[in-house]
C-alpha cells in the first residue's frame, strides 16, 4: 500500500546528484543499491485554467532506505527541490 507523506527531508547528494543520504523524522537513512531517477508530469489537462500546476514536470527518485537503528526497509520516491532539501513525496509498500 503506497502512503503519501510529502515531508521536506535533508538529502545528500553525489556531485552528480544522486541521493546517497536521507535524513526525515530525526532519523538518518542510507539510500542503498541503485536509486531510479524520473520525472513526474502533472496532469495539467485534467484542470482548468484557474487551477493549472505551478510545475509540469518534477524530477523525482526511487530510492530503498535503511536506517542503522532500524531493521525496516523503506521505499520511497523523493521530489528533487534544489540544494540540501528535498520532499519525500510517498512510502511505498
């Protein structure tokens, strides 16, 4: 079952700009394997011209993370918003 939660959580990224770190909830997490960039298109057709989206497209991240003081294992997609802070947009499960 996916879980929206849209949190702004702090990310480390590579110089490339892959996520390697997620710090959300006072928890740090390490992003492992390899996380799967892609973009997502708001569905700007569906509205009217008083309530279009401000972004069209939005660079997100699947990402799996695990925490050392926690055994779960958490998918995620995050929202890439520039810098250091990012959103966690959802939890998938």
């Amino acid at each position: 079952m996916d879980e929206q939660v849209a949190e702004v959580v702090a990310v480390q990224a590579n110089p490339q700009g892959v996520p390697l770190r997620v710090s959300w909830r006072g928890h740090n997490y390490q992003v492992l394997g390899r996380p799967t960039p892609w973009i997502d298109r708001a569905p700007w057709w569906a509205g009217n011209a008083d309530h279009l989206p401000t972004v069209a497209e939005q660079a997100m991240w699947s990402v799996t993370l695990a925490s050392a003081d926690n055994p779960d294992i958490i998918q995620a997609e995050l929202s890439v918003t520039g810098g250091d802070w990012w959103q966690l947009e959802r939890l998938r499960g």
